[in-house]
C-alpha cells in the first residue's frame, strides 16, 4: 500500500485557535497587573480579543441600611414577660441600652412619711440657736396654727384625704393616712423623679430607672402590700375591682397609673427625662381596667 499523504489543516481554524490563545493571555498578563477594581478592563481586553462583546456589569448592591432593634422582651422576677409600655413615648424613655445614674434603696428600707426617722437629717443635742430664730412666742403661734391644719386634715382623710404636691415633685399624705399608705407614697416619691426604661425595676426592686407597672410594683412594696414586681396585665388582675378609698389602680395590657389620694402617679405625662412621676393634669381613663389594693 502507498504512504497516505498528510492532512491539511484549515487556515481559518488555525486563525481561530490562535486568537483565543491570544485572547487567554491577555487575561492572565492584564489580571496580573491590575487590580480588583480593573476586572472590567480585564473582561473588555479579553472580549477584545476573542471577537466578542462583554457583558454589561450589573452596578455593586448597597447594604442594607441598620436600625437599632428594640430591646428584647424583659421578664418579671416570676418569669412574667413585660410587654411593650404602649405610652412608652410619652414616658420620655433614656436610649436602649441605657440606665440612671443611682439606684434606689430597697423598698424596705423606704421610711413612712409620718416617720420621724424618715427625714434626711434635724437637730442634734449639741446644736445650738440658730441666728434669727423664731421666739417661743413665734412658735406657739405656729404650733397652734399647725393643730388647726392637721385637724382638718385628718377630717379629710376620715373620706380618703387628699395628697399635696410639693415644689421639689414628692407628693406628702395627710397624718390621718394609714401606714401602708404613708408608706407607698414614701415609695413612690423615692422614684418619682427616676428616668423610664423599659423592664426597669422588673428584674429586681433595685434598680435605676422603672418603667410604669416598675413604678407602681415598687411603691406597692415599699407600702409592704406587694413581694414581687408585676406587670400591667398583672395589676389589672391584682387586688378588688372597683375605686379605693385611698388609691386606684388604672391598668390594661401594656399601661398602667395610679391615683394615691387624688394625685396621679404616672410615668406619662411628665414634664420630661427626670420630671415627676406626681402630676395634677388629668387624662383619658378610657381602656383601663379599675383596681384598688384591698383595704385601701
């Protein structure tokens, strides 16, 4: 048989084979160069090339934008989850996160109003005459002017009596109140100008800042009348239905305020961050479950 004669090789195909080589190389020389930020060019050299048109370059997708989540649901110190306070703005809240710069006593340690030992400080057996004292005369007069308003007072209390609102926030109970009562006002005004945060005063009595049912747990304790905090839903439960004699409760599944007195104690409303919880302005009662402690 004779030798077979040797194949022909298309010049068109070697052509093709040597571009796309070509166009291989200039990939790699130009990745090599560059940068991330010369991909494009990359891809357009290569296209280039290899006779091709590059694909378009979908543009880079910005992340999405980050929000501050609100703080996860709290609980009671029974495991009760506290829900969102529904006037929680009106409340002036601090920042997530965010806490009072002092912790209040613990609740026992909160003395009645009517307690002499109560007060922040007096006289000492060492003291002597202040300059400009009154005479005894002066005194006199005003301990019998004194009389005559504690009388009318205690007439008042006999029919629920009303609290005063001091300048400085804290609100006092007429002398006639009961202790209990004397007592949860004390509580009340011992935090009555800590901020709002929500869940404080729900993981323990002590703490730096309360929300609305905090407010109200740890004045109720100070009063002896509550061992553990409770929510809102909690109170609207708690106690006898109706009015009280001395304090009514107002509360439904995500507020909560009290009347001690005739004087509102509310977290909402106030006249800012660290105003008081004691307010004399009215508000809406419609939505709220009405309670009283028992007795009280």
């Amino acid at each position: 048989m004779g030798e077979m004669a040797p194949r022909s090789v298309r010049p068109a195909v070697v052509a093709r084979g040597l571009s796309l080589l070509a166009a291989g190389a200039a990939a790699v020389l130009l990745s090599a160069c560059g940068t991330s930020g010369d991909t494009a060019d990359v891809q357009a050299a290569a296209a280039t090339q290899a006779g091709t048109t590059p694909a378009a370059t979908a543009p880079a997708t910005p992340p999405p934008a980050t929000t501050t989540a609100p703080a996860a649901t709290v609980t009671t110190g029974s495991g009760t989850p506290v829900p969102r306070d529904a006037e929680e703005a009106q409340s002036f809240p601090l920042p997530e996160g965010q806490r009072g710069d002092k912790e209040a006593p613990a609740p026992g340690e909160v003395k009645p109003v009517s307690d002499p030992d109560g007060g922040s400080g007096g006289a000492s057996p060492d003291d002597g005459v202040s300059p400009g004292a009154p005479s005894d005369a002066d005194i006199a007069a005003e301990l019998k002017a004194m009389d005559k308003a504690v009388a009318a007072q205690e007439k008042a209390a006999k029919s629920g009596g009303r609290l005063t609102l001091q300048r400085d926030g804290t609100a006092v109970a007429p002398p006639g109140a009961p202790e209990a009562v004397q007592r949860i006002v004390s509580g009340a005004n011992a935090i009555a100008h800590f901020p709002y945060v929500y869940g404080g005063g729900h993981g323990t009595f002590v703490d730096s800042a309360y929300d609305c049912s905090g407010s109200l747990s740890y004045a109720f304790a100070a009063g002896g009348i509550l061992r553990r905090t409770m929510t809102s839903g909690e109170l609207a439960d708690w106690g006898e239905p109706g009015q009280g004699k001395w304090i009514t409760i107002f509360a439904n599944d995500t507020h909560t305020f009290m009347y001690v007195g005739g004087l509102r104690y509310d977290t909402s409303g106030r006249a800012g961050p660290l105003g008081s919880r004691w307010q004399t302005a009215p508000r809406s009662l419609a939505g709220f479950v009405v309670r009283h402690p028992k007795g009280l």
